[in-house]
C-alpha cells in the first residue's frame, strides 16, 4: 500500500523525468538542425567549386543537339550527336560475360565445390544484370561519357518485405494477451493479485516469433540507375574523379514529388512542407551561348527553383540529396530547405570492400584535372569551323543565285514585272523602243562557286582521328572499299578507342566484384533464390565479410564482352583454330581413355562457340545438336540374355555399359571442319 506522500513523490519523479526527456528531445533536435544546416551548406560550397564543369556539361550538350551558336551559324551539322551514337553502339552493345576463376588460395579439398560455386555465381551476376536492367543504364552512362566526359550509374540492393495475412490475426491475439497482462501488472502494484512475469515472458517470445515469421521477402535484388553528371556531387577533398572511391563523402541529388516524398518518408512529412520547391523545365534551346561565349551552368540541369515553368504548384519536386559519408559509414538524408532528417542516418545492410554504390567511366582523364575532358570539348574548334564552312558554302550558293538586269529608261516597270511574273514557256510582249535586247536585258555577273573552298575532307579527317572513328563507321567514305578493308579500318577503330574500352571494360570489373560481395552477404541471396537462377545442382553460400570472397574466387569480366560481336576476320580466324581444337579434344580424349560422352560434350562446346561468334543471338545451336537418350532404369528393365547378347558392350563386359574406344573409328577430323567463312 503506497500513502498519499508517496504519490506525491511519485508524480513529482515522472515530471522530471518528464522534463528531463523534453529537454534531452529538444536538444536532439538542435543538434540535428546543426548537423543538417552544416551538410547543406557544405553541398552548395562544393556546387559552387564544381560550377565550371557543369557550365562544361550544358555546352557539350548543345553541340550534340545541335544547338551550339544558333545565333552565328545558318548551318549546324551534328557531326558530334552522331559519333556519340555510333561509340555507344561499339563500346556497350550487349551485358558483358562474366568471369569467375578460382582463388590461388583454394585448397585441392574444396575445389570441386569451388568450381561449382564459381559457376553459378556466373550465372547469378548475369542474372541479377538482366533482373537489374544493366543495359538500360549503361547505354546512357556510356553516351554521357562521350558527351559530356563522364558518366555515373548506381547499383544498390533493394532487399524488401511484407506482412503475411495469415499471420496477422495471431499477432493482433497475442498482443491483446499482452495489453490484458499490463493490466495485471498494475493490479499487482496495488496488491490486488499475483505475478504474471513468467506468463508474460513467454507470450513475449511468441509475439516476436510471429512478428519475424510475418515478414517475407518481397523484393531482394539489385537495382541499377542511371545518374545524370550534374546530379553527383564529389567532396572537393577528392583532387580527381577518378579516384572518386576515396573520396570521404559523395551525394547524389535526386528530385521527387512533394505527395512522393511525404510518402516515402512518413516521420519527415510534417516539416517537408518548408523544403524549397523545384519544377521541370520544358524542352529549351541554349540560352547565352553565342559563339565562344559561356552557357550558365544551370541550363545543365532538368529542373530549377521557384514557379518558373509550372503549370501550377501541386506538380512541385523536393531536391532531396542522399549522402554517402564513408568516413563514418553512415547514409544521411536531407532535402533542400528542410531543417531536419527525412530519415535518420542508417548503415547499408550489405557491407562492400569499396562501399560507395556509385560508378563512373570517361574517356579523356587529363594528368593534375579534376573532371574529365569531354571528346565534345577538345573538337570543339574543329565542330565550329565545319558547321562555318557549311554556313559560307550556304551564303555563297544564295548569293550566287542567277539574276538579270534591264535598263529603267527603256523598259517600264510594268514590262518588267511582267516579265519577272512570266511561266516557263509564256510568250511575253514587250516595248523595247527600238533597243536590241542585249543592251535592254542583260545576266549579272557574280562570283564562282570554288569547290575547294568549301572541302570539309580535312575537317572530318581530324574529327575522326579525335574520336576514334574510322571512315567504314562514319559513312564518309569517298571511294568503294572491299570488305577486308573496311574491317581492316574497324580493326583501326578498335585500336584508336582502346583506351575507351579499357576503362569501360575496369568499371564493369568492379561492378562484377561489387554484385557478387553484396549477392553472397548474410542480407543478400539465400540458396533458394540461388537455385531459381542458376538450377537445382547449384553451390552458394554467404559469406559473413566481403573481404573472405577472395579467398575462394576471383570476380572479373572477359575484356571486350560488352562491345560488338566478333567481326568477318576473327570468324575466319576461328575457323582456321577450329579443325586443331577438334582434333586436340580427340587425341586427348582417347590418350586419357575418355568416354565418348566426354568427347562428345567437348565437340559440343566447340560447335556452341562457333554458333556464338558469328554474332548472330537467333541461332540456338542445341537445336541441331542431337542429345543423348533418357536413362532407363535397369531395376525397372532386367536384362536377360537376349537382351546382353544385343549389347555390345555388355558382351565385352564393360561395366559401364559403354563401347570401348577404338580410334580407327573415331571420324576424322578434317571431315569436320565446317565450310571457311568467307567476308560479304
């Protein structure tokens, strides 16, 4: 029994307490209000240190679209928009093939299970690259590469659950159970019954056993996005972007609907209303540009501030920037003109050994810069003088328009008009007054058109050897050229652009690495969803830390697997290669004694990969390769003795059930040897 001074006490410790957690909530608040107003202001300064490039990223634009010095040029080629399109096809053309080769460390213990595990985590990184739609984000990333000389992709996991329905009701009983036990606890305060901890304990663990039961996976994969250049922004501490990985933070702004954000981020929705009100803007020329001049650097981006370009105000985005502190390992959440966390700061679930999710590529890295020099940037001289060529050549030809004069004393105006509205083949009258017409009418003379003048042979000769790009590409070839030389110029194009497929070919690298320590985490895939993709036979396993998956494999890509399929001379090339990988698998197979299943299943591979290098996806060579027949249960079908006398293998007492190998009966090589390709 507690007295009326203990009550007293009582409520006068739940004040303070009371008093003591509002001021503990208020200062948490300030210090989130600091920390906030301090990671804004900290993006605008580093906006402002990156001004310049972005300034870079709206006038490489115009070029590509045709819109550079509208105000100085009648004509303006889009020789850069179309030597864009023509490298993005060749550098990115398909998902590239993934290669997962066994650790040196592996012990001759567990090595078969480590091939089995390298194959089908092959075959889950391409899966998760399908599921993921790597394509659709690597085709821009690579044109804004080309474009604007760098280009920017994210690939995170998206791990999603759900409730189950069948679980709920037991969830809502066991809580009621729980509500009704906090009753007794009060009576038990008061004397009235006896305890229930025990009870209550164990309805506890049954509620949490149900709650985690309840939760299903919805979603659990990898989801790549593009990113626009101008929407990643890189601490200033980093000298280059190339080295982007150790930078110490890297935000990425993202612009979403107001009605959107209050529902992606509910505990924020009460103080989103005071965020800073973005809308798109419509489709514009360049504005400023003019020859040689400066684009703002704004015109780069796809929305702007204000009520500028609204149709009305509930089509109104948050600029919300997500950063990535690698310094404290935390994601922080802040949107423009908002004072406090769209959510608190939180750790990925999935740990990676580069942590960032972001991924650039460029072509042009220049020694001391910051940012990348665009290929649009350095022929840009070259790009003006083509379309001021074109532009002269456009002049001269208006100017150079054939025109006749007469002489005002002796012909009227109206005679004149007449004339001038005369039709091809009209008999016209005319009062000359007595004048010849050569001294009435005459042609006036103008400058002559010199071809030479107006060449652009040159100019496209050098824009070609700046961007890579090879005559039998470009189309601007003057004579006919044979196939062997126009794959002899591709073979040039590959050669110019190696660089380019170099660094493509590193990125997708560590994307491949990047997929396979986030598939294999404790939060990734489990077997099940490791045997949907790759089958019932596969081997996975997750690994606690990232750093332990090379101690079993090592992840990479085959080099140039994204670009273009084999071209006529390498076909040719395997052709000549085929004949000796036939006979080889032959005379090996029967010097190790192989079965003819093993021999057979090589020869297979050997005639896939034919299939696949002549670049032709249609073809399924499984379709004209006969499969072996269904076993038959022997337990189903005893033998009896006419049935061993025809079995010839059985009659020789092979255990197997095989044929012996005889090499005289083996089929001779040559007579394998598909037809030689030869080039169109």
């Amino acid at each position: 029994m507690t007295g009326p001074g203990d009550q007293l006490a009582q409520a006068i410790e739940a004040d303070e307490l009371e008093q003591a957690e509002a001021e503990r909530r208020a200062a948490a608040q300030m210090e989130e209000e600091g920390a906030v107003k301090a990671w804004l202001k900290r993006i605008e300064e580093s906006r402002e240190f990156d001004k310049a490039a972005r300034e870079g990223y709206a006038k490489d634009r115009t070029y590509c679209q045709e819109q550079a010095n509208a105000d100085v040029f009648d004509v303006r080629v889009p020789i850069a928009g179309t030597y864009v399109g023509i490298l993005t096809t060749f550098l990115y053309a398909r998902d590239p093939e993934t290669s997962v080769e066994l650790a040196e460390a592996v012990s001759a213990r567990i090595k078969e299970d480590a091939k089995a595990f390298a194959t089908t985590l092959e075959i889950v990184i391409g899966r998760l690259w399908k599921k993921g739609k790597l394509k659709a984000a690597a085709d821009p990333l690579v044109r804004s590469g080309l474009s604007v000389g760098i280009g920017w992709m994210k690939a995170a996991w998206h791990r999603e659950t759900g409730n189950n329905a069948a679980l709920q009701q037991d969830i809502v009983g066991l809580q009621s159970s729980l509500a009704a036990i906090d009753q007794l606890q009060v009576s038990l305060a008061e004397g009235i019954v006896g305890d229930d901890s025990a009870q209550r304990a164990e309805l506890e663990q049954q509620l949490q056993q149900a709650e985690d039961e309840a939760q299903r996976i919805i979603f659990n994969a990898l989801c790549i996005d593009f990113v626009r250049a101008e929407d990643i922004q890189v601490a200033p501490e980093c000298a280059s972007l190339q080295s982007y990985a150790d930078s110490p933070w890297i935000a990425q702004r993202l612009f979403m609907p107001m009605d959107k954000a209050k529902a992606t981020y509910p505990d924020a929705a009460e103080f989103l209303g005071s965020a800073m009100s973005y809308f798109r803007v419509p489709g514009r020329t360049a504005e400023g540009a003019g020859f040689g001049g400066a684009t703002p650097g704004d015109q780069a981006d796809a929305f702007t501030k204000g009520a500028a370009g609204a149709v009305d105000a509930s089509k109104a985005c948050v600029c919300i920037w997500e950063i990535w502190n690698k310094q404290t390992g935390h994601v922080v959440t802040v949107a423009e003109g908002c004072s406090r966390y769209l959510r608190q700061p939180f750790q990925p679930e999935q740990r990676s050994t580069r942590y960032y999710p972001f991924f650039n590529w460029a072509v042009i890295w220049n020694d001391g810069a910051r940012h990348p020099q665009s290929l649009v940037d350095r022929s840009r001289s070259l790009l003006d003088e083509y379309n001021r060529v074109r532009t002269n050549f456009k002049t001269h030809r208006r100017r150079a328009i054939p025109k006749t004069g007469f002489d005002r004393g002796t012909l009227t105006p109206e005679d004149a008009k007449r004339l001038e509205d005369a039709s091809s083949g009209e008999m016209v009258g005319l009062d000359l007054q007595g004048q010849r017409p050569e001294q009435t009418l005459f042609p006036i003379s103008y400058n002559q058109i010199d071809p030479a003048l107006y060449d652009t042979q040159v100019i496209r000769a050098e824009l070609e050897m700046i961007w890579g790009v090879q005559e039998a590409l470009s189309s601007s070839i003057q004579v006919a050229k044979t196939a062997t030389e126009a794959d002899i110029q591709q073979q040039g194009t590959e050669s110019r652009i190696g660089y380019a497929r170099d660094g493509l070919d590193e990125m997708l690298s560590e994307l491949a690495a990047y997929t396979a320590e986030l598939a294999t985490s404790p939060n990734g895939l489990a077997y099940e969803d490791a045997a949907a993709m790759a089958g019932d036979e596969a081997m996975w396993f997750n690994v606690p830390e990232p750093e332990m998956l090379d101690m079993v494999v090592q992840v990479d890509i085959r080099a140039g697997s994204s670009g273009k399929p084999a071209t006529a001379l390498r076909q040719q090339q395997w052709s000549i290669l085929l004949p000796q990988l036939q006979q080889a698998a032959i005379q090996i197979g029967q010097m190790r004694q192989s079965s003819p299943l093993d021999i057979a299943n090589c020869l297979e591979q050997l005639a896939v990969e034919t299939v696949k290098r002549a670049g032709d996806t249609g073809i399924d060579p499984y379709t004209f390769i006969p499969q072996p027949p269904a076993p038959v249960d022997p337990m189903a079908m005893p033998l009896g003795a006419d049935q061993m006398a025809g079995d010839p293998a059985l009659m020789l007492g092979d255990e197997g059930g095989q044929l012996p190998i005889d090499p005289s009966a083996m089929p001779d090589p040559a007579a394998m040897m598909p037809p030689a390709i030869t080039p169109a």
